[in-house]
C-alpha cells in the first residue's frame, strides 16, 4: 500500500491511487498492459530482456513483458509504445557497453517514493557491478543478471540533483542520468467571497492556490458561468512549494446577477506525470440597481380616526424581486403592498394615525447594499363639525338662529353664519354666533348655514353644516301641485299624488266612493280608475280639499259584439259594412277588402262580388286594432249551360250519371225528372235505351229555384242486322237479283260487304245494297253484310243459289230469302276441305249455331278457293268489309272472319 490509497491489481502491476476529490491522470488507476485491454502494441515486440517496468507510482514487474516506455493509464496520455534495444535510455558508451536508466523523468510527490531501474547491455566480462549515485536515500531492491532497481524514499528535497546509474564491464564504466521531479497537489483551491455590486462598478474576483509545486507547472482559470475571464500560468516560478492568488477585476452588468464565478486549478506534470486538478466552491454574483429616490405621495393633512391612501414609488430598482419596502409614520411600521409595473415598483399603505399633530412619514427602499429614501410631513388635527341650532316657529313669530364650534386641534377655529346665496350674515373667532329674525311665511324652509375654518399647516380646513327654518302653517293645495283634471292611459303605471304645503307637513289622502285610494305608489291604469276623487290634505292646524277628475283614455279595441266577424247578406238588399270601435278618444273606423275589388262604402245594393273578407281598422292616438270580417252573400240558384249542359250523349252500356250543378247560396239542392214519362228511368247503372229523352232539373235553396231542360241521346252499336234476297235466294242463270241489308244503330251504320266476286255486281249509293244483273255461277255463295258505327259493328250472312243448286238449309236461313247462314255441299278442292275439317272440328265444340255458320263458311270457300288470279285481300277485324262469322269457342281459340276478294 502507498500513503494515498490501497493497492489497485491488474497483470501483476499495481500503483497509487488518489482520493479526496483530486483528479489524477495517469497514475491512481491500475496500469494494465496486456492486449486483451485495447492497446495498441504497435509491431511485434522483440524478444523479451527480463528487463522491469515501472508505473509512475511504483515498481512493476512481469518477467514475461519487454521493457515499455511510461505507463499511462488507457484513453490518457501517449499511447505505449515497444520500445526495442538501443531505443530506451542510454547514457555514455565505450565501446558496445551501454547502461540505461528508467524512467528518464522520476515523478514522485514530495516524501514519497520513487523507483529507478538501472541496466546494461551484454558484458563478456565474467566480473560486471551495477549502481546508482544519488543524495536521496535510496534502497536496492528486486535485481535480474543485467539490471536493478532502486527505491528513492522519503523524496523531502525540492530540486534533487540528477540520480546516476553507472555500471562496469571488465575494465569499461558506462553511466547515464535521471532526472527527479518532486511535486505537491495543490491542498485547497478557495474563491474569496464578493459582496453584491452595484450595476456598473467593479469588483476583484481572487482565487487563492494553497501550497502547490512545482508552480511551473500550475494553471488557475477563472470563470463567470461559461465564459473564462482569466487564466494564469506561473513560468519560471521559484522552485519548491508556495500559495499563489490570482485576480480579476470585473464590470458587473445585470446580466451578471446570479451568475456562478469558478477556480479551477490544475497541475499538469505531462508528458512525465500525471494532471491533477482542483476546483473552488462556486460563488454567486450579486448585482443590483437602485438609480432613482423613491417617490412617496401622501396628504398633506389628515383627520384623526380618518383613513388615507399613501404609496411609494421606485423606479429601476433591480433585482425588482429583492427589494425591500420600509414605510413609517412617526416611528411606527406601516403595512404595505408591493405591486409591479414595467421597471416601476409601487408600495401602498393605509394611512390612519389616532393622535394630532405634526408627523414624519418615511419611505425606504433597499436593494443589496443599497438604500435609499424619501420623506414628508403629516398635519394630523382633531376638528369636529359646527353646531346649527334652529326652532320651529309659528308664521309671525320670531326666531333665533346659533351656530357654535366645538374644541379643536389646534384651538384656532373661525364662524361664518351664511345664506343659501353664500352670502355672510355673521361672522367672528368666537365659539358661538347667533342672528335673531322674524319668520314670514315665506321663510319656510329658508337655507342657513354654519361654517368653521381651521388653520392646520400651511392651510385651511372647513366643515359645513346646514339647516332649514320651519315656519309652521295651515295646508294648501294648489293646481300646479295637485291638478284637478287628469288625463292617464290605459296600461301605464300612475298614482294620484296630490302635493300639499304646509307646516308641519301635511298628510294628503284621496277618496272614491268612500274607498281610499293610494297616492304614492303608481298602480296599473285600468279603465275602471276613471272617475272623481277626494283628496284631503291634513296637518296639526287643520284639513284643506280639493276635487279631482281622473280620465283614462285607451287605444281603439273591436270586439264580436260592435264588429262580428261573420256576416250574411242577401243579393239585391241594401247594406253598409259598419263596424263599431271602443276608444278613447273615440276611433275612427274604415274597412277595406282584402283582395278585389273595393269594399263596400255607404249603404248600397248587394251584389254577389260584395262577398269576402275584408280588414277593418279602428284607430285614434294611442294606436290602432285590426279585425278580419268575412261577408258572404247569398243568392237564389241559376243553372248555366256550363254546369248543367242542355244537350248530353250517352253511350249504351256506359255508367248512367245525371249531373247537373246549379250555383246558388246557400248551395242549392238539384232533382231531375223525365219529362212526359210517368215512369222513371229503368234503375240500371249503366246507360239503356231507355234513357233517352228530355228531362227537367230543378235547383232549389232558401231564396227561390230555378229549372232547366235537358235532352239525352242514346248511341249505341248495331243490332239486329238481317239481309233480304229480291226476288229470292234460289236464283236461276240470267236472272237478275239483289241483296238488301237492314241494321239499327246509333249513329246510322254505314254498310261493307263480301260476297262472291264477280263482275256483274253494282252497289246501292248508302251500300245497304247489291245487285246482280244477269246471275252466273260466280255469283253463288255467301252474301254477308257488316254495319258499322264509331261504338261497335254486326254482321248478317245469306246464302245464294244460283242454277238451282241442292239447298242447304243453314241456320238462320228462312227459306223465303232472308238469312244469316247457309250450308253448302262439299268442293273437290282438298285445300278447301282441309280447312273445311278445321272449321268443322271447332263447329262440334261451339254451338249449332256456330255449326250453321260453319256450313255457310264451306260453301263460301269452296266457291272461292279454287279461283285462281290475284285478289285484294282486306282484314275482316280491321275494316267494316269483313263479316265476323263467330267467336272461339271456350277453348281460347280466335274469332273467324271472312275475307272479302276482289279480283286485280
């Protein structure tokens, strides 16, 4: 173990270690040169000479390592180097005799220790000696075949001389020299104290070093917060241990309040030794501000048992946190509140002294070491108010008025008795003045005042106190003060004040009916306050009246009962569209229509234009009312042509409405009758027959009837179409015949037919018939007639023979020329008789009377279907030429027509 601290281990080497807050560099740490720990061994070391390595604190040593150079700590100082034969120490030479020293530069603090290794190269000799020469006491210790090394203890000089290793080879002597550098920490680093410094001034900081050395080696540094203000160095200082100071001296801004100013003092024996460093106990600057007096506002005179405000005021006080208010009033602190504005500090304080007379109000302000303050005088004086003195008198009697002073501090008080005009009507220094007068009436509530003036200081201080002369007598109520006619208006707040003189004043009291009412608070104005009042006005020497009349007026109003909001009239009368408004004044009223034309104005006959509604108006001063007022005019039933047409077509089989709308109010009530017919119309819902014909409406309501005509048709489709051969159905060759056709409808039906082509047929003008000049075997066949109108059509079919052929009797065929249906024998056309088949299987599934036009259709087509030439063929279902022959059966199948052909 060394004196500074325990053993530190590492590979074998060990060295001091140093405590107490010192930094040390390169020694106090374990020196630790195996490779695993990141040194940089450079190139492969030579073979190894069994030579020590020393640690700047102590011996070191491992046979296994080569000779290195100073030992540092790692990441600190120059990096260790191999340091091979021939580079290390060497001192004088004869021949290839060398000896070394290591380290060059011994480092050891003052009465420590130090070890110096000495060696030599190969020596031949069987006989060689090693030493070392030296003033300091030095002990032999660990020693090999070519080196040794010496321990220097209890190092108390502080230039030793150079200690020498020499060594002797046979008859050669080698030496060489090293050099001891003793050294001591600096024991304490300390910052004197600085005392707060008024912005602008300067200051010395001195930082004080205690016993240091070498003080070449030693560099101070003074700080202010981050920023260096100096740094000294002690070249070619005196050798041994001494104290050093080192000063600044500083302008302080305010910038430098609260800064921390720093020592660090350092040692730094580099390249051979360690640096130690030590710092002082940081100290805070102070800077402070104080450029103005404090400024102290106070009165100037104050009442005992009064309170004033006072302050003080400073401006560019810093740091505006550490300053300190003092306020005293003649001796005695005062609290205050400090508030802040900008660089303006403010102190407030209640001023409220209890005794009088004169008093000192201080004001200091203190901020480090600076203070400063301001001063002001306080009269404080005790002055009560006057005294007015004045009776109640009687109007003729007489009357003393006194006004007195009561003690005051200090004693010098002067009166004045004055007027309301502030004239003086007595005045003197003494206690009392009285002024004696005979009061008139009019000198009831006559203004005197009482002033005392008191000298305090340098000025005057006055109190007033006023009174007023009561002359006493009976009531009186006069018109400006108690009107007798009043106007209010309804919905406002009054009251029925009623002013009285009179002395002692007088009560007043206001009756109606017997009921007293309230004449100081206003009540709301109704309708119902109209009327007379009573009011009295009392005191102790008796009771004067007076009348008055309360009139309420109220804006217009209209109401069911003078303005109803429905009216009726009757068409042809005279009316007038009157509407009556309350009010007061009284409303003027006026109604005007809505939309229109203008209301009715004066009285006038009623027109039905006159109904609608219309707004009336009542209005005055005070506003105006609206009420809405409906007329409707009433008037005997008309039936137009519009409403109730005289002329009507029905369609047979539609739905059956008679309607007929008649105007008239009230609305009136229409009944229609068939004319002629004492039967009425079949009940059927839908149109008959049987509607056709004219009949009469009549509408009728309170106020009359009217009647109206009107004449319905009745169309419907065809029916009962029948065809009539002239002279007969059987016809011979050459004969000539012609086919008439008769149908019923509404509109007339107009006629087509298809029949046989052929070109000897020639149709009537209206087509109801066809003749045939000179019959030929074409001519045979079906004959069918279609009537048609714009709400349906029929057909008719009969067969014609001609030649006497076999006759068919076919349905409908009556045998005397008339027919609907005929039969014919079968063709030898087989196209032909295909579709006979056809037409015959939907005939077995109709009825016989499809069987019979079934027949009239075979002989058609077998007449017509084996003709060949171009033919127009014409849609039966779309034109009135064709002839439905029947409907489909109930199996769905279609309708069949026939197909009128007319050769091209």
């Amino acid at each position: 173990e060394s004196q500074f601290g325990a053993r530190k281990s590492c590979s074998g080497f060990w060295g001091p270690g140093f405590g107490d807050g010192l930094l040390a560099f390169g020694t106090g740490v374990p020196v630790c040169f195996s490779p695993p720990l990141g040194l940089d061994l450079g190139a492969d070391p030579p073979p190894a000479f069994g030579v020590p390595a020393f640690g700047s604190g102590g011996p070191a040593f491992n046979s296994r390592l080569p000779f290195w150079g100073w030992g540092l700590p790692l990441g600190h100082g120059p990096r260790p180097r191999w340091l091979p034969p021939g580079g290390a120490l060497t001192g004088a030479a004869r021949g290839t005799f060398t000896v070394r020293a290591w380290p060059q530069v011994a480092v050891v603090p003052f009465g420590g220790s130090v070890a110096i290794n000495c060696s030599h190269s190969a020596c031949p000799a069987p006989e060689t000696t090693l030493g070392l020469e030296t003033s300091l006491t030095k002990n032999a210790a660990e020693a090999g075949g070519s080196w040794q090394k010496f321990v220097l203890v209890n190092v108390s000089e502080w230039s030793p001389r150079p200690a020498i290793c020499h060594a002797t080879c046979g008859a050669q002597r080698a030496t060489v020299t090293a050099t001891i550098l003793v050294y001591r920490v600096p024991e304490r680093v300390v910052l004197e104290p600085v005392p707060a410094v008024a912005v602008g001034e300067s200051l010395n900081l001195t930082c004080r070093v205690a016993e240091a050395a070498p003080l070449a080696n030693l560099t101070v540094t003074l700080r202010r917060g981050g920023e260096t203000l100096r740094t000294q160095s002690f070249g070619g200082a005196a050798a041994g241990s001494a104290s050093v100071a080192v000063s600044h001296l500083l302008t302080v801004g305010p910038g430098d309040h609260g800064q921390d100013v720093t020592c660090h003092a350092e040692l730094s024996l580099r390249p051979h030794g360690p640096l130690f460093a030590r710092a002082a106990v940081p100290v805070k600057l102070a800077v402070y501000a104080l450029p103005e007096p404090p400024q102290l506002q106070a009165p100037v005179r104050l009442e005992a048992g009064t309170a004033a405000n006072a302050s003080c005021r400073v401006v560019g006080a810093f740091p505006a946190e550490d300053a300190h208010f003092s306020l005293l009033l003649d001796g005695r602190s005062l609290d205050v509140a400090v508030t802040e504005a900008g660089d303006t500090l403010t102190a407030s304080t209640l001023l409220s002294p209890r005794t009088a007379g004169l008093q000192e109000l201080n004001c200091t302000v203190a901020v480090g070491a600076a203070a400063r303050t301001a001063r002001a005088q306080l009269h404080v004086y005790r002055f009560p108010a006057p005294v007015l003195e004045l009776s109640p008198v009687p109007a003729g009697g007489e009357v003393t008025v006194r006004c007195r002073a009561a003690a005051a501090e200090p004693p010098a008080v002067r009166l004045q008795l004055r007027d309301a005009d502030g004239g003086v009507l007595a005045e003197g220094p003494q206690p009392q003045l009285e002024l004696r007068l005979v009061a008139q009436r009019e000198d009831d509530g006559r203004w005197f005042g009482c002033r005392a003036s008191l000298a305090v200081g340098d000025g005057t201080v006055t109190k007033d106190t006023e009174a007023r002369l009561a002359v006493l007598y009976m009531p009186e109520m006069e018109a400006s003060s108690c009107p007798s006619n009043r106007t209010w208006l309804q919905g406002t707040r009054e009251a029925l004040t009623c002013g009285a003189t009179g002395n002692p004043a007088p009560t007043v009291t206001c009756t109606r009916a017997g009921a007293t009412v309230s004449t100081q608070r206003p009540e709301l104005v109704t309708r119902s306050r109209a009327g007379t009042y009573v009011c009295n006005a009392t005191n102790s020497l008796g009771t004067r009246s007076r009348l008055v009349t309360v009139r309420v007026e109220y804006e217009p109003s209209l109401t069911e009962s003078g303005c109803p909001a429905h009216r009726t009239w009757v068409e042809g009368e005279r009316r007038e569209l009157a509407c009556r408004a309350e009010g007061d004044p009284a409303p003027s009223t006026r109604c005007t229509r809505d939309e229109g034309p203008p209301g009715t104005g004066g009285g006038r006959a009623v027109s039905r234009s006159d109904a609608g509604r219309y707004t009336c108006r009542a209005t005055n001063k005070h506003g105006s009312a609206l009420r809405s007022v409906y007329v409707s005019v009433e008037y005997e039933p008309s039936i137009g042509e519009a409403g109730c047409p005289a002329r009507r077509l029905w369609v047979e089989g539609t739905a059956a409405e008679l309607g007929c709308n008649a105007s008239g109010n009230p609305l009136p009530h229409v009944a229609c009758a068939k004319l002629g017919d004492p039967h009425a119309p079949p009940a059927s819902p839908n149109v008959t027959r049987a509607h056709a014909g004219t009949y009469q409406c009549r509408a009728t309501n309170a106020h009359g009837s009217a009647l109206r005509n009107i004449t319905i048709t009745v169309e419907y489709s065809p029916v009962a179409v029948s065809l009539r051969v002239v002279p007969s159905a059987n016809v011979s060759r050459g004969a000539s015949f012609s086919v008439e056709c008769r149908a019923e409808g509404l509109p007339a039906p107009t006629f087509g037919w298809a029949l046989p082509p052929a070109p000897n047929l020639r149709f009537g003008a209206d087509n109801r018939s066809v003749a045939v000049a000179r019959a030929a075997a074409a001519n045979r066949g079906v004959y069918t007639c279609t009537a048609s109108n714009r709400h349906g059509r029929r057909a008719g079919s009969v067969v014609v023979r001609v030649d006497g052929e076999p006759r068919a009797q076919g349905v409908g065929d009556t045998g005397d020329g008339t027919s609907t249906g005929v039969a014919s024998p079968a063709s030898p056309c087989r196209p032909a008789e295909s579709r006979l088949a056809l037409l015959v299987s939907l005939g077995v599934l109709g009825a016989v009377t499809v069987l019979g036009l079934a027949a009239a259709g075979i002989y058609y087509l077998k007449t017509t279907a084996c003709k060949k030439g171009e033919y127009n063929v014409r849609d039966a279902e779309g034109t009135s030429e064709g002839a439905r022959l029947h409907r489909g059966d109930a199996g769905g199948r279609g309708e069949v027509f026939g197909i009128q052909l007319t050769p091209t």
